[in-house]
C-alpha cells in the first residue's frame, strides 16, 4: 500500500581510544505512516446499523541518541556506560526520556555467551541475551526483555543455521507479553540471493 511506510535509519561510530577503553556514538530514526479506509459504526433515529466511511491516519516517529563509554576487563569480557535519550512524538504515548545505562558482554566458555544490558530514566528498561554455540556451527540465542513504562515483557528464540559459507538462515520465535496478553510473531531469514551467487 503507498499510503502504508515505514522507514527506519540508524548509525554506530566507534572509536579506540587505547588497548581497552572505546567510545561510541549511536543514533537512530524509525518513522512511520499508516493510512486506511475503514468506517464508523453508527445508528439512526429507528436504530438501523449505518457505517459511516472515514480515513485513519497514523503517523509517528521515534529518535534515539546514545553516548558510552566501555572498558576491555578482557578479551572476552566488556562493560559499557552509557546515556540515552528517547523521544517518541506518539499521539497515544509520547516519550521524551533520558536514560542512563550499564552493559556486560561476556563469552563464558567458548560455546556460551551472555549480554545484559540496564537502563534507568523516568521507566527502567532491561534486555539480555545468552547465546550457545552448539555443533556444526550452529547457535542459538534465547533473548529477553522488559519495558517498565509499558507494562511489557518480551522474549525470542532465535536458531541460526549455516546456509552458505558466509550466511546463515535465520528461525526466530518473538514473544510478547502486555498487561498478560500474549502476542506470538514468527520470523524467517533466508539468504536466497547468496547462495544462488555461490552456486555461480
């Protein structure tokens, strides 16, 4: 649909500043417009149903800048600091926040990996991941999340499997939980255009 968008930009620059200390910028845009034909439901004066034809509108966008700061306690093992803002011009929950966070990254045993991320402004937010590194090369990654500001509680599974020798295909289950409502979305990666470039 046309008058349906949705246009998302994001950008990562990082920089070492010695053997174990980095600084980072991030930022980010997602923007959306939706635009539908549906219709009102409404009675007359003998209380027949009459629809009244309308336009729904939607649009909103969302803007975050992040500043951190990590340190290098080992190869395999990182903590970042950092501050982030968020601003949503949502008509249903407008958001102009400034969080402050704290980040580990760990590889546990070479086929275990943990990340943990905190954030705390006017709503806490957590997030996290542990990923396994199972046999033939391939992973699998159970993430989750919570959102203190809207009630929500969100996990995945993910299985990436070798496809090519650059590229892997992608199974992920994401889970969402809001106010106790369950709401299931499923989501398939699947790098056709590489494998067919290496057939060739």
């Amino acid at each position: 649909n046309k008058d349906n968008q949705l246009y998302i930009h994001d950008i990562h620059v990082r920089d070492d500043l010695s053997d174990k200390l980095f600084a980072d910028i991030k930022a980010g845009m997602v923007s959306g417009r939706v635009a539908e034909d549906s219709g009102v439901v409404a009675h007359d004066d003998e209380g027949n149903m009459v629809i009244l034809p309308t336009k729904l509108l939607v649009q909103e966008k969302l803007f975050t800048q992040e500043v951190g700061l990590g340190y290098r306690i080992s190869p395999n093992k990182t903590v970042r600091v950092f501050m982030k803002r968020l601003n949503d011009d949502s008509k249903w929950g407008r958001v102009d926040d400034l969080l402050g966070g704290v980040s580990f990254d760990s590889e546990i045993t070479k086929w275990m990996r943990f990340y943990v991320e905190v954030m705390q402004g006017q709503s806490n937010q957590t997030k996290g991941y542990v990923e396994f590194s199972l046999p033939k090369n391939i992973r699998l990654k159970v993430a989750g999340k919570y959102n203190q500001r809207y009630k929500q509680q969100g996990m995945s599974v993910t299985f990436e499997i070798p496809f090519t020798t650059l590229q892997a295909m992608q199974v992920t289950w994401n889970g969402l939980w809001t106010k106790g409502e369950l709401m299931n979305g499923f989501n398939l990666r699947f790098p056709l255009l590489a494998k067919m470039k290496e057939q060739k």
